[in-house]
C-alpha cells in the first residue's frame, strides 16, 4: 500500500499544540506553524482501525495489560536494532518526560547533579531544574561542517561529581545519531564518574538511511549496566497524544529500584489505548515506517537544496534521524532577536526558538519537516521573501 502524506489535513479545530497555542506564545495567530515535534501526517490507518475496533466494544472498563505488549517491543527492538531485551527488563511508563523525572526522584536527591548535553530537547533541562536538581550543561562542539561533536576532555572533567547524564540518542534538536564509538566513550567515562545514563531512544525509530540507530545498552556491557533506555512508538507513528512509552532497565538492582518507584504510585499501569497502540505500531508499522521516513528524508533533501540554493545563509545541519531540522543562522549577522522577528513577525512562521535549547542554540531556529511538501515550500517561499523585503540596520 502506498501512503499519501501530501494530503493537507486541517488541524485547526483538534486541540492540537501546534496550533492552539499560537497566539500565547508566539503573540499572533496568522502563522505557518512548524514547531513541535508531531507529523502533520495521518496517524497510521492500522493504529486509528485498531482504536476503532476497540471502541465498537462499548464497555470502557478495567483491563489487563495487553498479553502482546512485551513480546511486541522485544521482537521489535530485536529485528530494528539487534537489541535484546529480557521480558522483566521491560516496563510501561506514562510518557518519557515523565520517566525522566522518575528516574531522577529515584537515583538523585535535590541539589544533586545531573548533566545534559547542551543544545538539548529542552524538557531535560527542565524537568531537572523543577525537581530541584542542579543541570551541568555540557556544550556540545560545533564543527566546521556544522555538525555536533562531543569534546571528550571536557565531558571528562565536567562529570566529576554528576549523578545522573540525560542524553538524548539520537539527537535532538542536532539530528545527530551518535556512533558506536561515541556512545561506548560516553558509557567508560559515566562509569569511571559513577554516572548513571538515561538513554532516551524516542526518535530512534526515525534514524535515516544510511545512518544506524545503536542503542546505548548494546555498545558494552559497561553500559548495558549503568543505564537507563526509555522507548516509545508515538514519535515514529504520529501518536504522541496517546501516551504510550517503555522503559528497558538490565541491571537487577537499578531495575528493582524504579520498579517499587513506579508501582508504589501505580505508574507502570497504562490506559486500554496505550498499550494497544504500541503493540499495532510495533507489529503492523514496518512498511509505513519505511515510507514515512522516505518522505521525510526527501523534505531534509528539499529543504538543503532551497536553502543553499536561495539562502545560503541559513545551513541547516544534515538531520541523521527524526523530522527536526536546526537551522543554523548565524550567517545572517542578525541579533537573536531579529532573527525572530524575521520568522515571526516577517515570514510568518512558528518555528521552535533555537535558544529554547541551550545558549549554545542563540542564531538558531528549529524546523519539523513532518509535513506535507507543499506546506514546506510555503514556508520557505515566506522566508525568502521576508528576508529580501527586510532591512536589518547591522545586516
Ligand atoms: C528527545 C525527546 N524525548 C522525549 C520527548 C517527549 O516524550 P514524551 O511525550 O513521551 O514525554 C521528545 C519530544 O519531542 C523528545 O524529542
């Protein structure tokens, strides 16, 4: 079956974020939003058939965990990623933000240390700071190719001290699929600090060709050991308003740990949809997972292509996995705040504040692709034009 994700679904009446929150926090409605990360694709027609099926039963009462749930995501993760996973090692969580704090309430107490790469999805940092936790910041290295590299001197020398590392493998907002021989130097020198790592692998299903997810338990059993994976199907599969995630936990003692965190407030039981999305994700989505990630990756093409060819200015770094592009603007020569007054107020579009990330993000701003092609034609014919209507004084 081919999949058609050029259609145009109107998401403006659906409570979505992308939308419903335009005029809060952005100060105005008339924009093109291309900001959080959710696909403006239909969610899987197997994943919506299987809700359906679900609800023909009219009876909404209590269940039982879905008897596929585990063997769905071990056999997945096996075939995805050459991962193997034990069924105790495997374990619901309502949300991966959510999982991050119960990891933190769990191994850390207040003013601990925990550490994030910097730029980074920006609820790390936050979820850390409202728990009362202190954040490191490693600031991750640009490169001349305009690409995230970790300077590991300094990764050295900052985690002295550091409870717990929040990476995110893959990369976001930087796109980077971090390599086996990056992941397996994070994991030596986390267990020469006694770091715990938190490997959050939610946009792991999205790497792109030719780049290869590994999954950080799978580089040593150094670090099968000293960590933490938290999975989930609703990035790849359009459905993260079900709520719907896992966590992977080997080591016996860390898991028996969060495990009585989890169940002592019952936050290991999922809702009937949770699980049942999982399951039809992880046994049914393999072609549409293939197609969705052509499209996306032709967007990634089209949207390098525009820019070199029409805003050289703008380098978007090379996306290696998932549908977010970081745009690096600095060649502009605008202040940050220009730089958003051009996106927003000139070429009327809501993109994420590169900044939101880290300080490292300022001259930044963050692009989903998951959309239709005509939409992001749109968006970038708004932004050139913008910019050649547009006189900074420092330009
Ligand atoms: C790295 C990363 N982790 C977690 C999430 C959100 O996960 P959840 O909705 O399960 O809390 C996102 C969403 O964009 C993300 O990019």
């Amino acid at each position: 079956m081919a999949y058609n994700f050029d259609e145009i679904i109107d998401r403006s009446h659906s409570d979505c974020l992308k939308y419903g929150v335009l005029d809060e926090r952005w100060g105005r409605t008339d924009l093109l939003p291309l900001w959080v990360a959710d696909m403006d694709f239909r969610t899987p027609n197997f994943i919506i058939d299987a809700l359906r099926t679900r609800l023909e039963h009219e009876i909404l009462g209590y269940t039982i965990p879905h008897p596929e749930w585990k063997d769905s995501i071990i056999n997945w993760q096996q075939k995805r990623n050459g991962y193997t996973i034990k069924r105790e090692e495997l374990t619901f969580v309502p949300g991966i933000v959510r999982g991050i704090a119960f990891v933190l309430q769990s191994f850390t107490q207040p003013g601990d240390k925990v550490m994030v790469f910097s730029p980074v999805y920006h609820p790390f940092f936050l979820v850390t700071e409202d728990n009362g936790r202190d954040v490191v910041r490693f600031p991750l290295t640009l490169s001349e190719a305009n690409h995230y590299e970790i300077d590991f001197n300094l990764l050295r020398q900052l985690l002295q001290g550091v409870k717990v590392l929040i990476l995110s493998n893959p990369h976001n907002p930087g796109g980077r699929v971090w390599t086996l021989n990056e992941l397996k130097h994070i994991a030596e020198l986390c267990q020469d600090s006694g770091t715990l790592v938190i490997s959050d692998e939610i946009h792991a299903d999205l790497t792109l060709a030719p780049y290869h997810h590994v999954p950080f338990a799978c580089v040593s059993e150094t670090a099968r050991q000293n960590s933490i994976t938290f999975g989930s199907p609703s990035k790849a599969f359009n459905s993260p308003g079900i709520i719907s995630s896992y966590v992977i936990v080997h080591n016996e003692a860390i898991r028996n740990k969060l495990k009585s965190y989890l169940a002592a407030s019952e936050l290991d039981e999922g809702n009937m949809f949770a699980q049942l999305v999982t399951v039809t994700a992880y046994t049914q989505g393999e072609e549409w997972l293939e197609q969705v990630k052509a499209y996306i990756a032709d967007n990634i093409r089209f949207v390098e292509e525009y820019l070199q060819e029409n805003i050289p200015q703008i380098r978007p770094m090379h996306t290696e996995a998932s549908f977010l592009i970081y745009l690096n603007c600095r060649d502009l020569g605008l202040s940050h705040e220009q730089l958003l007054n051009l996106f927003i107020d000139k070429a009327h579009l809501a993109l994420d504040d590169g900044r939101k990330f880290g300080e490292e993000g300022t001259g930044f701003m963050r692009l989903n692709v998951a959309t239709p092609l005509s939409v992001l034609r749109q968006a970038l014919n708004q932004l050139k034009d913008a910019l050649k209507s547009t006189n900074y004084n420092n330009k």
